[in-house]
C-alpha cells in the first residue's frame, strides 16, 4: 500500500515487479522459462488521485501500442486508487464486481459507519473472507521475508527522494529528506552526498531533531 505515490511511482512498480518475477529461481535441470510463474505487483494508492482519469482499477502489462500486440508476458501490474470510491462505496453489494469489493473492503475497513457493508462484503466474497484467515496464519518465515523486503522498499524509496531533491535542486526538499534520513539512522556522509547539503547544516538539522 502506498499512502502518498510520488512522482516516480510507476517507475517504482515496474522495478519491483521485475525483482518478484525474477528472483523465481529455474536454474537447473528439468526447468525452462515456461516454470516461470505469474507475478503480479499490486499497488493500492490510498490518498490522492494518481491518475488523471476517473477509473479506481487500472492493469498494466506489456503491450505494442503501434501495432495493438500484447506480449502475452507473465508480469502484470494492478493499481487502486481508494480516493476514486465515494460513488461506488454507494453500490449495493449485489451490484459490485469482485475488484470492486476488494477496493471498498480495504478503503472503509476501519470506517464504522461502513461496518454494516463491509460485513456484508466478507460474508457474500469468499475470497475476502479467505484473505483475512491467511493474514492470521502467515508463518514466521514469511513475516521474515516481508519485513526485509519493506525494509530494502523503505531505503531505495529514500535514496529516490533524496536524489531526486539533489537533482531538481528544492533547498526545502532537501531539509525534509535529510531529517527523514537521521531519523533514519543514515550516516552523515551519506546525507551530505546525495543532497548536496554542507555538513554543519547536516549536523545543525541533527541537533534540531534531539
């Protein structure tokens, strides 16, 4: 999920949707690249609108857009955007598609005044249903997993900031991405690096946040 998409956004999808697709492991005998399995990256993009138009669900994949040919590939990217809901929050639940249950389902999950609909979604979509008792019984390894995967996510979204600062040259940007990085336990060399910021500025911003 992603609370506030930046500018690169989908280039940052498309970078971890390669990563799952091709940290699947074929070598050896007996495995070819048809032993490739189906990867999706899902983005939920839960506050401003990202696109320009007024569809929630969007599915990307590889396509020739002179000659009309999909590639027929085994990557997908699916985003939703939970800020494009309001009218179909509305819907009877019988009226909805799938995907659009799942949407209202995690945009009003915690809204009490939509516990009534949301109930009823678990109830009606087993899928949903199966979702919850999965999050329940995530092995330990898994939650591993996850964890060092949002961890590796957390620092390569930062670095982009902080680069992306460095280049457009915002001095503002660069103070808030620096705070955000001591905060972070990034060193001041580091800092100073890719923003461009003077070290006793670095240190000065340091003192500040004690």
């Amino acid at each position: 999920m992603c609370l506030h998409p930046d500018v690169f956004e989908p280039i940052r999808l498309e970078y971890y949707t390669a990563r799952l697709y091709g940290g699947q492991d074929i070598k050896g005998s007996g495995s070819n690249y048809k032993d490739l399995v189906q990867t999706y990256q899902i983005a939920i993009l839960a506050s401003l609108r990202f696109f320009t138009d007024y569809e929630y669900y969007h599915t990307f994949v590889y396509y020739d857009p002179i000659n009309r040919v999909p590639l027929d590939g085994r990557t997908k990217i699916i985003t939703l955007e939970l800020s494009k809901l309001d009218e179909i929050a509305e819907k009877p639940i019988d009226e909805m598609t799938v995907s659009e249950r799942w949407a209202v389902f995690m945009e009003y999950l915690t809204d009490k005044g939509k516990r009534d609909k949301i109930n009823e979604i678990v109830e009606q979509e087993e899928g949903i249903a199966m979702a919850g008792q999965v999050l329940i019984t995530v092995s330990k390894d898994e939650r591993e997993r996850a964890l060092l995967e949002s961890e590796y996510k957390y620092h390569v979204d930062l670095q982009s900031k902080l680069v992306t600062a460095k280049r457009e040259g915002k001095l503002e940007e660069k103070l808030e991405i620096a705070r955000n990085a001591l905060a972070a336990g990034i060193s001041f060399d580091m800092i100073k690096k890719i923003t461009g910021l003077d070290m006793e500025t670095i240190e000065n911003l340091n003192s500040g946040q004690r």
